[in-house]
C-alpha cells in the first residue's frame, strides 16, 4: 500500500489553504454551476463554447478542491521558532550574501504547498532551500541550481 505524500507547512499556509477550500466550495463551485446552466439555455451543446468554457472550469474547480482536501488532510505543521536559530529548517527565515557578488537575499523555507518565490517564500524542495538546509549561521554552502553553482554565505537565520 502506498503511502500519503506528507505536505509540510506552517499555521499561516494551512490558513490560507482552508480559505482557498473554502472560496471554492463556497463562491467558485456555485458560480460555475450557473454559467453551465445559462450556457444550455443557448441551445445545442455540441457547438456551444461558453458551456464548453464552464465543463473546463467546473472540472479545474472540483480538482483544485479535490488536491487542497488532501494537502489539508496530509499536512505536517511546522513551527520553526521550536528549533535553535542557528541551523536553517522549515519554516525558518535565511539571509544570505552570493559569493562573490555580495548581492544579500532572504527567503523563508516553506513546504511546496505555500510556496510563493515571488514573495520570498520558496519550496523545501528547491534546489536553493535543499542547498541551505541544515546548514548554520556564518557557513560557506555550495548550492548546486538549474543555472550552476552558487557560493552563498548565511548571515542571518529567524523564527
């Protein structure tokens, strides 16, 4: 029997997930529901695009609901301010500088489920987040990423 993927993410993005259930069970499903109906008003399904349109979303919608309804059922809660802040883990906070460069970045390491690079939360999965974790403040860490290695030096690390 397989095993249940495990999806690892803080109280915040298990928030934002059960909103987002929520908005599509609640708002999205309904309003979907209608386009289809006002859609087989226009007559023969067969060379109807807007009911066409709304079977895309409906199913998009009922797959969406179906995928957060696991990730919610199958999360793992991480409280990064449980471990030392010296040592990079989920849900902790890292500020380093490129070697040479010194370009100085931040992100916080978070579960692929709440993952947003855009906003400086980027997937324990990512080549950078797997390069920095359990790695310590002031260390030296060889990051191998889909453009080449990358030097980075850990400045800084926060709950």
């Amino acid at each position: 029997m397989a095993t249940e993927k495990v999806y690892p993410m803080t109280l915040e993005g298990k928030a934002k997930l059960e909103q987002e259930l929520n908005e599509l069970k609640t708002v999205k499903r309904k309003e979907v529901v209608e386009r289809i109906k006002i859609a087989r008003d226009f007559g023969d399904l067969s060379e109807n695009s807007e009911y066409d349109s709304a079977k895309d979303e409906q199913a998009f919608v009922e797959g969406r609901i179906t995928t957060l309804e696991n990730m919610l059922r199958n999360a793992h809660i991480i409280d990064g301010s449980e471990v030392d802040n010296d040592t990079v883990t989920l849900g902790k906070k890292v500020t380093f500088t490129e070697i040479p460069d010194g370009d100085e970045e931040s992100y916080t390491i978070v579960g692929s489920a709440e993952a947003d690079p855009f906003n400086g939360r980027i997937s324990n999965d990512s080549p950078i987040a797997k390069g920095l974790l359990g790695h310590n403040v002031g260390e030296e860490v060889a990051i191998q990423t889909p453009g080449g290695e990358m030097t980075v030096k850990i400045i800084k690390i926060e709950a």
